[in-house]
C-alpha cells in the first residue's frame, strides 16, 4: 500500500484539476462571469407562490359536484335572474366581493344581480340567493317581501316568490 | 381522448397554418421547423376560438357540436392542402440562423441546469396553484372562466355581457372564454381540467417560444439567457393564474418573434402574415392588444419611414400582416358591436387626469416601483435584465437593426399607452394600480427580455461552430 506523499496530488486529483481549471477558466472574463451568476441566480429558490386575499376560495378540484352546488342548481331554474343579498334586511354589503363572484361562478348561466330590497316586490325578479347564518331571519325577509323559503343549499339561503 | 382531440385539433389547424406560410418548407431550418412548431398552438387555438364564438352566436341551435366540430376540422384540412400545394412549389431558401458560437461547458451546463429546474418548479407550483384554487384565482372567477361557464349553455349563453354583471368586465374579448367553453362543451362537462391546462401550456410555451426565438437569432448562449429570464415571468404569473395576461404576453411577444424572422428572411412574406395573425389574437385576447396594434404600427411606420422603404415594398408588407390580422381582429369587432356593452373605462374616462401632474408623477412612481421589485429572483427581473445589457454591451446584428429598432420603439409606447389609461381611469387610481400593474408588465417583459437578449454583446469569446444548425 503506497500512500501520496504529502504535498504531491493523487492519480485521480491529477486528473480533475486541469479539468476543473478549464471549466472555470471562462470565469475570468466579466461577460461570462455575469452570465454564470445570472444563472446561479435561477437557481437559487425563489419565494414561494402568493396567497392572499383568496383563502376563503374552496380546495377541492371538483366545485361543481360539492351538494350545496348541485341543491341550488336544483331549486333554481337555468333562466332565473336572482338577486344576491348577504344581510338580513335583503341588502349585499361586500367587504370583499369574493361571495358574489364565487356565487356567480356556481349559478351559470343563471344571472346574479344586485337589487336593492325596496325594488323586490315590483316583481322583475323571482328568486333570492343570500348567504345567512340564521334561518330565522331568512324565514322573516320572505315574509316581510312575500317570499317563500325554498331552501338551504350549505351557506346559500334560496328565497322564491310565490306563485 | 375528447380533452387530447379538443388541444390536438387546434394544434393540427396551426401548423396547417404555418405550414402554408412557409414555415416548414424545403429550406427551412431545423430551429425555425420547432419555432413553427412552438407558434402553432397559439396561433390555432385563437383560430379555433374565433371560430367557436362565431358558432355559439349563429349556427349552435341548427347544427349542433357537430357543426362547430365539421367546421374545424374543414379549416384544419384546406389549411393542410394549402400547405402541401406551397410545399410543392416552394424552392425557397431560408436564410440560415446567425452562425452559432459552440457555447462553453460551463455557461452550456449551468444555463441548461437553471432552464430545467425553472421549468420543473413552474409545474410544481402550477400544480400547487391548481390543486389549491382548481377555477383559477379571482379575475379567472370573476371574468375569463365564468365567460367561459356562460358561453357553454345553448340557452343564456349571452348573459355573459350583460351590464347587470359590470364587475365581470361583460366587454371583455374572448379568445379564452370562447376556446375554454368549445372545449367543455365537446367534453359534455365543465371539467377544471381545460382551463387549468390551458393556462400551463400558454406558460409554457411563452418561454419556448423566447428561448427558441433567441437561439435562431443570437446562438445558444443568449436562449438560455432567454429562457430563463421568461421563466421569471411565467413564474411570477401563478400569482395570477388562468388569467389573459400570460396569453397576450405570448401574443405579443410571437409577433414580435415573427416580424424578426421577417426582418431576418426578408424574401418572404409568411412570417408577415403569422406575425398579423398573431396581432390578431391579442386584440382577440384582451383590450390591452388594441394598444399593442397600435404601437406596432406607429412603431412600423416609423422605422419605415427612417430606412426609406419604398411605397411598393411598405404596401407589400402592409397587405401580408392585413391578411393575418383580418380574420381575428374582424372577429374581435363584430363581438365589440353586436354583443359587448360599452367598456367601463371608456363610459366614464377621466380626461383632465392626462393633464393632471401629481397623478402622472404617482403613476410613474408606482410603475419604476413595480419593475424595480418584479420577478421570482433574489433580484428583481430588470435590474438584473439592465446589468446583463451593461456588462455585455449592445451588439444587434446589422441584418435585425431596424426590427430591433421597432421592437425597442414598441415596448414602451405600449407602456405609455398603460400610463396613459391610468391617468384617465375613473376608477380609484391606487386600487387601479394596485391591482394591475404587476399583470401589465407581465404583458410586455417576455419580450423585453427577447429585445434585450437579441441586443446584448457576444457573451463568449469562441470561435463559431463549423454548423450551428439544430
């Protein structure tokens, strides 16, 4: 068994270090330089994808078989125009207007719009989509507008005029 | 197999397309075959989407999926014998691309490495993107994919441009929407599938297209320069996924591309005609290609007029991009005047905000801000753009000198005309701002980055390679 003498390089490290040395050796020259470093640079990990104001947007790949979707195309018919409220006394205050897009998104072709409470009873409209927490102040908006409650499809309360 | 049918048939139709503009004929190289290639699918996937709308607006009730389907696969078929009749006759020789320098190990191996790993973490986190929000991020919500949901149903499909859904921009073009619902409604289902790939082909192909584009023009070294800096910008796009922004930004930059490979074989007049095509389909792809038109134009005319081309060789050249440009932009009018309401921009502009000095000073704080921090990097995209061109020089080959010019007049006339819309915006300047911006020059960066590469110095100093073709 033969050891390198200290000071002297190996067979293999003979053999690489040239190698090495002709593979840098470009970097001796600015344009190179700054292109190897541009492409160091895309290497290094970048920041991660944003996520921001969409958090309340559902994760699951298929939006249109979730039931509460497929209750209110039930209740709804496909060339209903429906009037969106989010408050108990039928009007839509939109902090963010992500329910209302997601809600569109889900009715088509179905239109939502947005009518003030006192314009209901001319009766351009026969269906309302409102997203209340609490039943009973559904049930007291129908009553107050002539309406019935035709149901509850998950978040999505739907009122109807009737017949 | 209908999913695979619904891209494959749209990718049929633009090479047919390209095919009759010469784009693989006898003479042409083995790059410029995969730059045909590459434009293709775009190119055929807005043909396909003009033809859809045009379909879903007359004949649906009377003819059915069938018809849109026989009607496709008519246009993909005499597309293909025009392409077998111009390979017949065509004799021509293309130019060769610039003589290639044989790039370093080094510069070859990193370059190639950064491509790759930029293009695996962009499908990671495109996959990530749309596992977590399979209907795309807000606008796509909100505007393309529910344009889309509308157009799919034979019976209401117009209440997609009615004004009681402002917020949903009902004025907007089509070319996403209506390519999106042609494919749902050929698979009987509104599957998160075809947006969803849609939006990564559109990203992937946009750093194809700079890559391949700025190997033909400038050799390998500058594509991967190329593409890697497209990558930032695809990158930086999933914040904004399944969007029209990245479509357009392929749009432009395409034409862009073809008018170069004009430049570059000036004897022939196919890439004039893909160029107008794809010019065309921005116009057809958001209103922001109406400024892109314009500025290409004005851009065009100037350099004309500076290199004294003559009124016969200006005509020529007119008439080649006007037959590309017609079939979409013609479509894109007939939907601006028969369907779309007016656009909320226009109804209520704000004229005394050109003239308004502290909100042009805002606007333009704000867009230096937003290219000063845009980009995936560790450093923002145009710093390190800047510091390449600084470091390399500028050395635009005298055959691309005055497509370079009009290219680099182009880009920030384009960017004026953005200023120019939020000075005049009604809507409040800050939000506008805020929520645009980024998108904006996501539009006009990937080719940026091409002007850049095609302008900067050599990077190596090697002798060129015995044969630089592909």
């Amino acid at each position: 068994m033969t050891a390198t003498p200290s000071g002297e390089t190996g067979p293999a490290t003979r053999d690489r270090l040239p190698f090495l040395r002709r593979l840098l050796s470009p970097l001796a020259q600015r344009r190179t330089l700054a292109t190897s470093l541009l492409f160091v640079l895309a290497l290094v990990p970048p920041a991660v994808v944003r996520e921001g104001d969409d958090e309340t947007l559902p994760s699951a790949p298929h939006l249109t078989t979730r039931p509460e979707v497929t209750c209110l195309h039930q209740l709804l018919p496909l060339d209903a125009t429906v009037a969106f409220f989010t408050e108990a006394d039928g009007t839509a205050r939109l902090e963010s207007p992500s329910p209302l897009y997601y809600t569109q998104s889900q009715l088509t072709p179905r239109l939502l719009v947005i009518r003030p409470p006192e314009r209901w009873p001319s009766g351009d409209i026969d269906w309302f989509v409102g997203t209340l927490s609490d039943p009973g102040s559904a049930q007291a908006l129908a009553n107050r507008y002539g309406l019935r409650v035709r149901g509850q499809c998950g978040p999505w309360t739907v009122l109807g005029r009737v017949p | 197999m209908t999913l695979l049918a619904g891209f494959l048939l749209p990718t049929w139709l633009g090479l047919a397309v390209v095919g009759a503009c010469g784009g693989f004929g006898r003479g042409v190289s083995a790059s410029g075959r995969v730059l045909g290639a590459i434009v293709a699918l775009p190119l055929g996937l807005g043909l396909t989407s003009a033809v859809a709308f045009l379909w879903i607006a007359t004949w649906r009730p009377c003819v059915g999926t069938a018809g849109e389907v026989g009607l496709e696969l008519l246009l993909a078929v005499l597309g293909s014998a025009a392409w077998w009749l111009r390979q017949r006759s065509d004799a021509g020789q293309e130019r060769q691309p610039a003589s290639a320098p044989r790039p370093g190990l080094l510069l070859a191996g990193l370059g190639s490495l950064a491509l790759a790993v930029g293009g695996w973490r962009l499908v990671r986190v495109w996959l990530v993107a749309t596992y977590r929000h399979p209907g795309g991020d807000w606008d796509a919500l909100a505007i393309w994919n529910l344009k889309a949901r509308f157009l799919f149903w034979p019976e209401g499909w117009d209440r997609a441009f009615s004004p009681e859904i402002a917020w949903s921009h009902p004025d907007y073009p089509l070319l996403l929407p209506a390519f999106l619902a042609r494919t749902w409604i050929w698979l009987g289902d509104r599957s998160w599938i075809v947006p969803a790939a849609t939006s990564l082909a559109f990203l992937l192909l946009v750093v194809a297209l700079a890559t391949v584009s700025a190997y033909r023009l400038r050799g390998w070294v500058p594509a991967l320069v190329a593409g890697v800096l497209v990558w930032g910008v695809a990158y930086t796009s999933l914040g904004f996924n399944q969007y029209a922004d990245m479509p357009l930004a392929l749009y432009f930059l395409a034409t862009n591309v073809l008018l170069l490979e004009s430049a570059h074989n000036p004897g022939s007049r196919g890439p004039l005609v893909l160029a107008g095509l794809a010019a065309g389909a921005m116009v057809w792809t958001k209103n922001e290609g109406w400024a892109m038109l314009t500025a290409l134009l004005a851009s065009e005319g100037v350099v004309a007029w500076r290199d004294r081309l003559t009124a016969s060789e200006v005509r020529a050249r007119a008439l080649a991009f006007g037959v590309g440009l017609l079939p979409l932009a013609a479509t894109t009018v007939l939907f601006k005047l028969t369907f779309a309401p007016a656009n909320d921009l226009v109804d209520r502009v704000a004229w005394g905000g050109l003239v308004d000095p502290g909100r042009l000073a805002t606007i333009l704080g704000r867009v230096a801000g937003a290219l000063a921090s845009y980009g995936p990097f560790r450093l923002p995209l145009a710093v390190v753009l800047l510091a390449l061109v600084l470091v390399l020089g500028v050395a635009v080959p005298p055959a691309l000198r005055s497509a370079a010019t009009s290219l680099a007049v182009r880009l920030p006339l384009v960017l004026a005309a953005y200023c120019a819309a939020f000075a005049v915006t009604p809507n409040p300047l800050e939000w506008h701002l805020a929520t645009t911006l980024e998108r904006l020059l996501s539009q006009l960066l990937p080719s940026a980055v091409l002007l850049a590469t095609l302008a900067m110095g050599p990077i190596e100093n090697r002798p060129a390679a015995p044969d630089s073709r592909l």
